[in-house]
C-alpha cells in the first residue's frame, strides 16, 4: 500500500503556552509559514490568520480568564488540501447556544462578541467539544494543485458538520 503525495508532505506541531498575549504570535508564525510553504493564497491565508486569532484570543480572555499559569494548547496539521487546527484551555467551557447572536439588532453595536461568527464565515468547518473548552478549525486549501477540487471538498465538510 503505497503512501500518497498529500499524506507525504503533511505537516504538523503541537503548542503548549501559556495564556499571554505573545502566545498567539507564536502560533500564527508557524501555521502562516507551513501555509505559505504550500502555495496558499493570501485570501486562505488572511482567513485562518483571521480565525486562528479570534479562536485563541477567545482561549486566552474567556476560557482561561486571562491567567497566564493557565495553558492553551494548540495543534495543527496541514496538507496541500487541508489545515486542520485544534484550540483548547484549561478553563471550565462554555455553552454555545447561550452565546448571544452578534446580528441581532441589540447586540450590533456591541465591541465584542462577533469572534464564533467570524471563525465560521473564513473558515469551512467549526466543531467544539461537548466541554466548550476545545475548538477545531478546518480550512479546504486554495493552492495551485488543488484549486480545482475545493469547492466539492467544501460541499463534503460542510455537509459532514
């Protein structure tokens, strides 16, 4: 059983940092870099940027209450058709049906709040633990070799969500 160029050039690492700031430009280097090594576009590129921020500024500010002895633990993999990454902090979750809706009328001037929308517009899929402490991002690729098979990728990972 021979071993395919996707699973040949796959890539990943895994983060344990603490809850400060500095943390998310740690992550964002690395997942920007393997992206950039694949020939991802700059539109691909802006999205999981986009999302990788609001999902660990979420970790950080919500989940582990801004206390830097708290950890975020990031991993990722990324392929020439796929990146798949994984947030999650050591604090208590949360319910996502309780999360206001950031498009009704009384919560659009708010200066907060529109992070879980953002992650689903850029991103292809956005699964979150039964906990709520762990999310998982997966963004279908826009690189030369591929371009051409991701809107029917899009169609599968949006109809296994």
């Amino acid at each position: 059983m021979g071993v395919t160029s996707a699973e040949q050039t796959a890539e990943g690492r895994d983060f344990t940092l603490p809850s400060v700031p500095e943390s998310r430009e740690v992550i964002e280097r690395a997942v920007v870099t393997a992206l950039e090594s694949r020939g991802c576009g700059e539109d691909d590129i802006f999205s999981v940027r986009l999302a990788l921020e609001e999902a660990i500024v979420n970790a950080i500010r919500h989940g582990n209450k801004s206390d830097p002895n708290k950890n975020i633990h990031v991993d990722y993999s990324v392929d020439q058709s796929r990146l798949v990454l994984s947030i999650e902090d050591e604090g208590a979750g949360f319910d996502l049906e309780s999360v206001p809706d950031p498009t009704a009328e009384e919560n659009l001037e708010a200066d907060h709040g529109r992070g879980i929308l953002l992650m689903r517009v850029y991103m292809d899929q956005v699964v979150y633990n039964d906990k709520g402490n762990k999310v998982t991002l997966t963004k279908l690729l826009n690189t030369g070799e591929q371009a051409s098979d991701t809107e029917d990728q899009r169609e599968e990972v949006a109809g296994g969500a």
